[in-house]
C-alpha cells in the first residue's frame, strides 16, 4: 500500500511539473490551453493502444509488437469505409455522414477484433513454449501489416477530408478555438478507462483475468480455460487499440508511420506505468501523452527543433528503462 | 568434436566463389571487367551484374552473421541492428564528403572511425542495458534504433530524408568502374567475418556464449559474468554491422537514412532464421537464398484471374509471410532442420553410445 502511495504521488507530482512547465512556455493561456487538450487528446489515443498491450503482457507474458499495426489498420480501415472509393464505398449506401462514421467505426472494430483472434489462435498459441520466437513473430506480425497496408492503401498517407457533425464543431475559449472532436475523443477515453477498470475489477471474467495476471498456471489448475480467456483478451485488446485508430483517424488522418510510433509511445507508457499493471497504464497514459504534447510546444517554439518532438517518446522509454525498468506500479523484478 | 579444421566443402566454395566472375564471363561470352568505353569502363555483361548481386549476397551474409553472434549464439534479442550497419555507414559518408581530408585518409579513417564508433555504441548500450531481461533489452534497442533513425531523417546536414551521393571514390575501388576488385575485396570481408566468427565460437569463449543461451543462471552460477560476455557478443556483432554498412555505401555510392530503418534489423533477423539459428552456415544460407529470390522474382508479373501483381510491390509483404511461416513451421531454419534430421538417420542406423547431443556439427 505504501509502494503504492509513492506512485501515486510521484504521478501527481510529474503531471503536476509537466502542466507548470507548459504553461511556463506558452504564450497565453490561449496556446497553453491547446497544449494540454492535445496532450490528453494523444494521451487517450496512447491508453487506447497501451491497455492490451499491458494486459496481453500481463496475463500471457507476450509482448505484442503488432499493437501498433492494429491501431493503423484501424485508421485505414474507418478511412475506407467513410471516403468515397478505396475497397468499400458506403457514400452511396449511406449519405448521412455522421451514421457513415458509426459504421467506419464498427467495421475497423470487427475487422481488429478478426485479425487479433487469428494472430493469437493460429500464430501464437503453437509458440508458448517458446517466448523468443513468439516475441519475433510479434515482430514480423507489425511489418507484414505495415506491408499489407502498403499493398492495399499505397504509401501515400490520407489526411480525412469527408467531414461530420462532430468533427466540424468548434468552440471557443481564452480567445483560442478549440475541435470539438478533440474533445470528443478525451471523453470516450476516460470513459473507457473506466468502463475496462470496472470490467476488470466487477466481473467474473475481469476477476479470472486478474487472477491470470497474478498466476496464470494456478487460474488453469482451478478448472478455468485459460487458453480461451487468452484468445478473448488478445482480441478484445486488438479490438480496442483498432478502435483507437479508427477515432484517431479523423485527426491524424491515416498513414504507414502510426503503426511504429503509437507502438513505441505505447510501450512507453507501459513501461512507464509498468507491465501488467492497468491503473499504471491509465497513468502512464496521461503522463506520456502530455510530455509529447509539451515537448512538441517547446521544440516548436523555442528551440526551433521540432524533431525533438518526435523523438519524445523513445527518449522517455530509454530513460525510464534506464531509471526505473520496473516502472511507477510494476514489482522490482 | 574432434574436427576443428576447415572442411573441404568449405575450400571448394571458396574457389569456385573466386573463380565465378570468371566461369560466368566464360559461360557468357562477357567480360568480368565491363565494357570500356574510352577510359572509362560502363558495367554491362553478364559477369559484372552477376558480381554485383553476388556483392550483394556478401554484404547481406556478414549482416546476418553478425546478428547470428548476438541473437544465435549468444541468445540476445536485439530489434536495433540497424544503428550499427546505419552509423558505420554514415560515418564514412561523413568522412569522404563533408571533411576536408583526401579521398585515402578519409577512406582509412572512415573505416576505422566507422567500427570504433559501432564498437563504442555496442558497449554503451551493452553497458546501460544489457542488465534488462529479454524483452526489455528488445525494446530498449528498438527504441534507441528508431531515435537515430528519426533524428538522421531530419538532420539538414546529411540532407535529411534525400541523404548524400558518395562521388568522392577513387577509381580502383569504385563499384561502377572496378567492380572486379570490389568483388574480391567484399569476398576477402566475407571470409574473414565467416573465419573469425567461427573462431570466436568455437573458442572457450564462445562456449561461454552458447552457455548463456542455454541457461544464463547456471552459466552464472558456475563463475561466467554473463554480462561481460554479452557485452562482447554485441560490441564484436556491432563491428562487423557496421563493417557490412560501409561497405553497403560504398557499393551504392548513397548515403540514407534507409540505412539506420528497421529494414536491416528485420533483414538479418530473417535470414537468420530461415537459414538456421545459431548455426554457422545458416545465415549465410538464408541471405543467398533470400537475395536470390528477391533478383529472380522482383521482375516478375503474377496474373491471377482479371488482376496482376508485381512481385516487386508485393515483395516485403511476401518476404514478411515466409518470415511467419518459417517461425512456425520450422523454426530451426534450414540448415538445422538438416542437421537433425542428419542426426536422426545417424542415430536410426548406429544406436547412440551414451546420452551425447548429436546436434551440433560444424556447420
């Protein structure tokens, strides 16, 4: 309990130290404003891709490097069904754009959800006897989607264009527009957050994969299949991180470099929060995301190097495996 | 083991390798030198391209076997091989471009600077993360690959993601205008990675590595360090990337951040495992028959029902299914699969004398 405490406070402490600093280098409150809604709003993106990462790691020792591939198959898939064209043409089929983004949602869901069923069934379960390999497949798993959406989609990225009722919104604060969508995207997060934490926490099966992360040898002798709660948190966790890219989409557009950076940020935020633990996740999260945020602020207008920016996130990955591998709420190992 | 001496299969490759530009010119009716045309020579015939994608296969092979000493022999798993060919690469890029020295010392320094530096990133990141287990220590290399590759994609320096044209060769090792004797010169790297390599391993140093692999906490619990003996398994891995990128620009006469991308991490983790993990000849099995199917069927127009693929287009993706199919199908790559089922018939036919592991030829 005490371990936790100081975590907690060491948290409060660092978001607390990154918000003084944001605002310490923002113009006006206008900008500083900005500064801290995009960095939530990356923040949820990141939870969203982080959660199943964290939690296939906990419970099955396996850490998914294909994570990242997800989110962007999400983003291409929602692209697709929205826009007029590519593979699946909705426009004529459905002209309300608003239903047209609920169903481009739905099919990156399901199409998430497939994909991560068939890489835990049929690629990792003959493999659990080897973790190496199984980390390498993984591996392999991430270039063949970035390949896949490549051959699909061509290189080229796709900014979204088709807009809806949501994603048009604005309003106004300090003298500053704010997206509405951006919003939008921070309260599904913490919405999610909290819905997952009350599956985990209130349920039969949140109970069974809790107890999986703790000893998954001791759930199987109890009589529980942990084989099938595999396959369902591996595809629940893909499901989630093809949805994040799906409701990022709109934003970010869709391109190739999503799958390698949300991967990287995201295990940063595992690492951070440390693997297997979801409130460090959560944590994790929000810390990264606003670090991004910030040091993307700062870079830009004081240093005049915005490839600081991009780099933020494996700068604070190999800091925090430096520091403290065993991250804010994992076990010394 | 009682055989430590080279075999002769070994030897008779190694002739005929030096003999090929030859036998194909010979073959072909071309000549292993190019057409010259004033005093210049243009590299067209039958040999020279040969030879370059023969180059190719070298360079490629001493990639995979450096990545084999670390990821093979030593059981480290390590997603950053790219920094190491990348920044030996980029360094003697630097050196023949942006300095002012002539075009010899910047060769020998670009050199030696190239694998100092490789040596020196080996050991920093050995030092600072090698106590991280596993999958902290993949991801630790993954993460500071891609920094490096980031941060070259924009420096303006180097021309950011455009990179630099290498024009400042002289004229005997230049690929385009003496191909022949880059080919003998990538030949001698080759053997030498191959011979030197074997060597380690098979050394009681080496024993310590296969040791680790097996099991770190009994290597350990018997007196070995395993971190000081990881340590030289990446800086010595390192060296011989960063060998493999020089070389690798000077052939292609560029210098890119392409070099630093995760393509040459997954490339050398590939033909390791197809060719066979932790085996000698296996990487070097896996990047000829790679390379080689690459050549074959990049020009190749597959039409299937009203729709047809370039097999260049698709070739990554493709590459990436064999890469999954091997992992599962059999992971001990072609040249293990061989040795066992070797070890098989041998034991089928002779019942075994004792419990010995029949697994481990010189190969």
């Amino acid at each position: 309990m005490l371990r936790q405490r100081t975590s907690w406070i060491t948290i409060i402490i660092l978001i607390a130290a990154l918000l003084i600093f944001a605002a310490a280098t923002s113009r006006n409150l206008g900008t500083f404003g900005i500064t801290v809604l995009s960095g939530l709003f990356q923040a949820m993106l990141l939870f969203l891709v982080a959660s199943g990462l964290s939690i296939i790691f906990g419970l099955m020792d396996v850490l998914n490097f294909a994570q990242g591939g997800f989110f962007m198959i999400g983003a291409y898939v929602a692209y697709d069904v929205h826009h007029p064209g590519g593979l699946i043409d909705m426009t004529g089929a459905i002209p309300n754009a608003d239903l047209r983004f609920f169903l481009s949602i739905l099919a990156a869901i399901v199409i998430g959800a497939l994909l991560g069923a068939f890489l835990e069934r049929g690629l990792l379960r003959p493999l659990y006897a080897r973790p190496i390999f199984q980390l390498v497949l993984t591996f392999g798993v991430s270039l063949v989607l970035v390949e896949a959406v490549r051959f699909i989609w061509s290189t080229t990225p796709y900014s979204w264009t088709a807009l809806f009722s949501v994603r048009e919104g604005y309003f106004t604060l300090f003298e500053q527009q704010f997206s509405t969508y951006r919003l939008f995207v921070i309260g599904i997060g913490f919405f999610l957050i909290v819905a997952i934490a009350l599956l985990l926490q209130r349920t039969r099966i949140g109970i069974i994969i809790r107890a999986g992360v703790e000893d998954s040898g001791m759930v199987e002798a109890l009589g529980i299949n942990v084989r099938a709660v595999f396959t369902l948190v591996f595809t629940f966790g893909c499901a989630v991180a093809a949805f994040g890219g799906a409701i990022a989409a709109p934003f970010l557009g869709a391109s190739i470099g999503m799958s390698s950076s949300f991967l990287l940020s995201a295990i940063a935020v595992v690492v951070l929060g440390g693997l297997g633990s979801y409130v460090g996740t959560a944590a994790g999260s929000i810390l990264v995301g606003l670090a991004i945020a910030v040091m993307a602020n700062y870079s830009a207008e004081f240093l005049n190097l915005p490839v600081l920016a991009s780099m933020t996130p494996m700068l604070l990955l190999v800091l925090v495996l430096l520091l403290r591998p065993s991250g804010l709420f994992g076990e010394r190992r | 083991m009682k055989e430590r001496a080279i075999p002769w299969v070994f030897l008779l490759i190694l002739v005929s390798l030096i003999a090929f530009p030859f036998i194909v010119a010979l073959l072909t009716g071309s000549s292993p030198l190019g057409v010259a045309r004033g005093d210049r020579m243009i590299m067209r015939g039958e040999s020279v391209r040969w030879q370059a994608v023969l180059i190719e296969i070298f360079l490629l092979g001493i990639l995979a076997m450096s990545y084999n000493l670390i990821f093979g022999f030593t059981g480290v798993i390590s997603f950053g091989h790219a920094l190491f060919f990348g920044m030996g690469g980029y360094t003697i890029g630097l050196l023949l471009e942006f300095t002012d020295l002539d075009t010899t010392s910047a060769l020998i320094f670009g050199l030696i600077g190239g694998l100092a530096l490789a040596a020196l990133l080996g050991l920093i990141i050995g030092l600072v993360s090698l106590r991280l287990q596993g999958v902290y220590f993949a991801i630790f290399t993954l993460a500071v690959a891609e920094m490096f590759f980031i941060f070259f994609g924009r420096l303006q320096l180097t021309r950011a993601e455009d990179g630099f044209a290498i024009t400042d060769l002289p004229v005997w090792l230049d690929p385009t205008q003496s191909r022949l004797t880059f080919y003998y010169i990538v030949l001698a790297v080759f053997v030498l990675t191959f011979v030197f390599i074997r060597r380690l391993v098979n050394s009681p140093t080496g024993a310590v590595f296969k040791a680790i692999r097996e099991n770190e906490d009994r290597a350990s619990a018997i007196g070995y360090n395993p971190l000081t003996y990881k340590l030289i398994a990446i800086t010595i891995g390192g060296v011989f990337a960063a060998l493999a990128g020089i070389l690798q620009v000077i052939l292609n006469k560029k210098v890119g951040p392409e070099l630093l991308s995760v393509t040459y991490t997954v490339d050398p983790l590939l033909m390791t495992i197809i060719g066979g993990i932790g085996t000698f000849t296996g990487p070097v099995i896996g990047a000829s028959g790679l390379h080689l199917l690459d050549t074959a069927l990049r020009e190749q127009i597959v039409t299937i029902g009203s729709t047809t693929i370039r097999v260049a287009d698709s070739w990554s993706l493709l590459l990436g299914l064999i890469f999954i199919a091997v992992v599962l199908i059999f992971p001990q790559g072609i040249v293990g699969t061989w040795m066992r089922w070797r070890a098989r018939r041998v034991r089928l036919s002779s019942p075994p004398k004792g419990a010995e592991n029949p697994v481990q030829a010189d190969h």
